[in-house]
C-alpha cells in the first residue's frame, strides 16, 4: 500500500484527544474537590462559600463534573463502533479475538498493575480491604451496587468494568447483524436501557447505586455514540454552526450543570430520561467541535493537551488512587491544611505520574497493539 493510500484510510479523529483530556480533568476536579470536603472541611464546601459570591452554584457545577465519565463513554462508543463498521466493510468480516487482544493490550496492563500494587496502598494507607476477587474479573460495578459502599483503591474502577462488558458484546452484535439491521438493533439496545431504568425505579426501593453502576443502565450512552459512528460510517458528516450558537448550546449546558444535580433520579421520567438533556446538548457540541470545518481551533495538532488526551486512560485510573495518599503521607504528615496547596500537589501528580507510568510501561506493551490492527489508526 502507498504511503499516500495508507493515509488516506487511515482512522485518526485529531480533535478527540482534547475531549478525552478534559474529560479526565473534568473527574481529578471533582475528585479532588470531594476529598477536600470529605477530609478537610467535613463536607461543608468550604472550598466555594469563601471564595464565591454563587457559590452554590459553583458547588453544584463541580459536583457534576462526573458527567466526564460519560463523555469518556460517548466518544468510547464512537470510535469502537466506527472502527469495526469500517474493518467489516473494507474486509467483510470483524475480527473479533483482534479485537478483544487490542483492548486487552490497552485496558489490562495498567488496571492490573494497580490491582497488584492496591495490597501495599491499603497498608499503608490503613484502609479498608476491597474486594479484589470482584475487581479482577471485572463485575466491580456489581460488588459496589450489592455493597452498597466505595472501597479504596477501586471505587472508580466500576467504569471500567461497564465498558469492558461493552466491548465484551459489541463486537459480535456488529458481526452478526447485517449492516441494513444495525441501526435498529442499536435503537433496541438504547431502548431496553431506559426500560430497565425505569423498571428499576419503579420496583426496586433504593434504586441510585442501579442506575448509577449497572451496565444495562449505563450502557445507552456508548450506544448513542455508536448511533453517530454508524451514520458517520455511512456519510462524513460536517455541521456549521454560526459562533452565537455555539455559545448559546454552550451556555445553556454550563447553566444546567450549575443549577441542577446530573445525577438524580427521584422520578420515573428522571431516571429514564434526563441525562439525554445533557448527552444531546454535549453530542452537539462535541460534533462541532470535531467536524466543523470553520471551527477555528487554538491548540495544534500535536500540543501537549493532545499528548495528555492520550494518556487520559492513565490520568483517570491514577487520579483517584493518589488522592488519599496525598491526604494521609503529603498533607497531615507534613501538616499541610492551605487548600490550593493540595489542589496543586494533587493535580501535578495526577499528571506526572501517569505520564511516567505511560513512557516506561503503558507504551512499551501498546506497541504490540499495532499487530492485532486490521484498520489502520493512528493510536
């Protein structure tokens, strides 16, 4: 294949790095804004009602930063879905076990080296043992749901195990289904999602740890993502939207984030259907932003947000597990109370060491990735 032929089909979606850096980002933020509270200001909010005249407002924005999980999980589906519709259109076929290698190669390295290293920090850090059993085979979500608790070191590793059971079945629901099918078998998915999200809060008496963590309920969102990869596969799409748009969809999303709770479900309505509020108002954007041909983008192609978006995957996973040592060895050890002081320690090795664990580990192993590709990506 020439060189101007293999760049041509190859699959590299530039701008998607950004998000997923900012989605990452978007967690540390509220994680670390949780933790202050939770062992600093006894969940007062401290941190805003000094500092912010709205600060109730501030307070609810950042508590739903945890929208960024979502995103990670729309642009997830996104991707996945549009690689295996064009690896089964070009080849007539989807393989599945390459597949499955190429995700494990990206997924299992790191998240079982923190399962490895999780013995140590709970020593030292004196917590809680977890549930490790739960974890290694990834049904986390479940154990979390059924305990009705969050164990260190592994209470955000529940997303990781909703999306390794979506890539656990999405492969063979795109090889099965004849492509005229598929988009109906995608609408019967998002639609069995709500049905169990409304069936849950109408039979089951605490039902928020359901629909916060089961994978039936969490699911829809990477089958939308797949709905714009299947229409994306068909035609590239563009959008135009004029600047004051852009704004007002923006603004809008800011104002809804800052006065009203992303994750609450205290109707049947709600806990069906309130997130697609959220999930339209970001799929609109983040459409715009990648496919807007008069979008003018400020950062380069290859800065270093790029670079960080990359290795979003490690920023995430490392994140939440430094925070308590951050708490317990750097801030009472050393007797550190200065808030912006552990917002900077936090955010600094919430950066650093995933791009050290990156460089010497994640990239090594990732580069035996690019011999289970059958499309040709530049990731």
């Amino acid at each position: 294949m020439s060189n101007n032929l293999k760049k041509q089909s190859t699959i590299y979606f530039k701008h998607l790095d950004v998000i997923r850096f900012f989605a990452a980002f978007m967690i540390i933020i509220l994680h670390s804004y949780e933790a202050w509270n939770s062992w600093f200001d006894n969940g007062t909010n401290h941190v805003v009602k000094e500092l912010f005249f709205f600060s109730g407002y501030i307070n609810q924005f950042i508590k739903n930063l945890n929208i960024g999980v979502d995103v990670f999980f729309l642009l997830s589906g996104f991707l996945i879905t549009y690689i295996l519709i064009q690896e089964k259109s070009r080849f007539k076929t989807i393989h599945i076990w390459k597949f499955i290698v190429r995700r494990t190669l990206r997924i299992w390295p790191l998240y079982f080296l923190l399962i490895l290293t999780a013995p140590f920090l709970v020593n030292l850090l004196g917590t809680k043992s977890p549930n490790y059993l739960a974890n290694i085979f990834f049904v986390g979500n479940f154990d979390i749901m059924h305990s009705k608790s969050w164990a260190y070191p592994f209470a955000h590793f529940w997303s990781i195990a909703v999306e390794e059971h979506f890539y656990l079945i999405w492969p063979f629901i795109l090889y099965l289904i004849p492509n005229k099918h598929l988009l109906k078998s995608f609408f019967i998915i998002l639609s069995l999602s709500i049905f169990y999200r409304l069936y849950t809060a109408l039979t089951v008496e605490h039902y928020s740890f359901h629909i916060l963590l089961h994978t039936m309920s969490r699911i829809d969102v990477m089958v939308i993502g797949g709905i714009g990869a299947y229409f994306y596969s068909k035609k590239p799409f563009t959008i135009h939207l004029s600047r004051p748009i852009r704004i007002l969809l923006f603004s809008s999303l800011l104002i809804l984030l800052s006065i009203e709770p992303y994750q609450t479900w205290n109707t049947v309505f709600l806990a069906g259907f309130k997130k697609y509020i959220y999930i339209g108002l970001i799929s609109i954007l983040l459409i715009d932003y990648n496919f807007n041909p008069n979008f003018k983008h400020i950062l380069p192609k290859k800065s270093f947000i790029h670079y960080l978006g990359r290795i979003s995957y490690g920023i995430y996973m490392y994140g939440n597990i430094l925070l308590l040592y951050v708490i317990k060895q750097i801030m009472w050890k050393f007797h550190i109370t200065n808030m912006w002081a552990f917002f900077a320690i936090t955010i600094t090795l919430s950066i650093l060491i995933p791009i050290i664990s990156y460089e010497l580990f994640e990239k090594q192993i990732l580069k035996l990735n690019k011999r289970f590709r059958v499309v040709q990506t530049e990731r």
